[in-house]
C-alpha cells in the first residue's frame, strides 16, 4: 500500500528548509529573483485585505504591509509561520493552513500573492477554485509560476525514475491556459530571468519563448464570473 502524502511530503520538506529558506529570504525579496515581485503587485491590486498563499518566512508579507496593504500570509509548514510571526503587526498576521482548502470565508479578500506555491500542489486547478472562492467579485490574483530554467524544478526529477516527486511540473503557458479556462481573465505579465540574459537576448521573441527562458513567470489575473 503506497502511503505517500503529496501534502505532508511537501509540509516536512518545508519544514526542514525553513531556516535555510529564512537566510536567503531577504535578499530575493530585495535584490534578487523576487526583486519585481511587490512593485508588479502594487502596480495593479488595489489597497485592501489580501491573502499571500505560500508565504514562506513571512518577509515578503511583511513588504506588502509596509505598501500599505491588510495582509493575511499562510503557509503549509509551522516552522515558516513559526518564523513569520516575527514579521506580525496590526495588519499583518500568520496562520498556517493549505492551499487546497484555506481556513478563510468566501470573498474574503480583495487580492491574494501565490508566488511558486501552486508548483508545490499535486491538484493546481483544485488550489485554483479554491482561491476563487476566497476571493471577491472584483478580486485579483497575482501569481508566480516557476519557468523551465528555475533551479527548484529539480524536485520534479524523480518522477522520471518512478519515484514520488512534490513538485509539479506545470509550465507558465499551461498555468495561463488553465487559469483562462476557469474563470480568470488576464491583466498583465511579466518574467523574471537568471543572470545573464539580457534584453538583447529577448529581442524578437514571442511571449511563448520569452516564458521559455524564464526563471519566474508573474501573472496578475482578475477573478470573472462564468455564466451558464
């Protein structure tokens, strides 16, 4: 009997990195591959109550406060939230919870952050719904989704050996084509890239090879209503 939990295997894996991921966390946020990431956000998701969905140490929530935005960050591991909630003040909090069924009420916030979270979900479109729910009518999603040149999705590579893996290997593309068919409308994107490419190298390229070279792909979507 396979005893394998997608959830618990990517909660213990966290859990363990969490001092690691703390040391760096700073820095990316600052300086490094998630540099972009708030002014992209603040840029298109208007002030209000917003869920950041993989939260990680909490220093990237703690940004978001700063920029003037009610934030409500969750993570799968405690050992995360453990570290966030050094970061807490009037409006910013921590819980830990999963992306597949969030502790929050319908129509809760007016934006949410998932950056690199849905690649560490065995069901993206379940993770999807479910911040649908979450979200108000007008609410919008901005989103990171790891390119084939990012380093993490390493952690895919045992499938190839019939192994269990916890990180899914859904491409930029496909998480757009996805999120497109189930009630999200896109508003703007952007890709972050390693070292080394430049915009000389971009020249000319169509959306679908510039994504090709990313390391990060950021989305910003708008929750849409589907009818019939």
């Amino acid at each position: 009997m396979n005893s394998f939990s997608w959830d618990q295997e990517s909660k213990r894996s966290w859990d363990l990195n969490a001092e690691s991921w703390h040391s760096n966390s700073k820095n990316m946020w600052l300086h490094g591959s998630r540099k972009e990431i708030v002014p992209f956000f603040t840029k298109y998701v208007p002030k209000g109550l917003i869920a950041d969905l993989g939260c990680g140490d909490g220093f990237g929530s703690s940004l978001l406060s700063k920029n003037g935005y009610e934030v409500i960050g969750m993570d799968i591991s405690d050992n995360m939230v453990k570290l966030a909630r050094n970061y807490e003040n009037d409006n910013l909090t921590f819980v830990q919870g999963n992306i597949l069924k969030t502790p929050f009420e319908d129509r809760q916030f007016k934006g949410i952050l998932a950056i690199n979270s849905l690649e560490w979900t065995e069901r993206p479109l379940i993770a999807l719904n479910e911040i649908k729910r979450i979200l108000t009518n007008d609410g919008y999603g901005c989103f990171g989704i790891l390119g084939p040149t990012a380093k993490p999705r390493i952690n895919s590579f045992p499938r190839l050996e019939e192994k269990e893996a916890i990180c899914n290997t859904m491409m930029p593309w496909e998480f757009e084509k996805l999120a497109i068919r189930h009630g999200w409308e896109k508003v703007a994107e952007t890709n972050v890239y390693k070292r080394g490419v430049t915009e000389r190298h971009l020249e000319g390229l169509s959306n679908e090879l510039k994504q090709a070279l990313s390391f990060i792909t950021l989305f910003i979507l708008k929750k849409v209503e589907l009818k019939g």
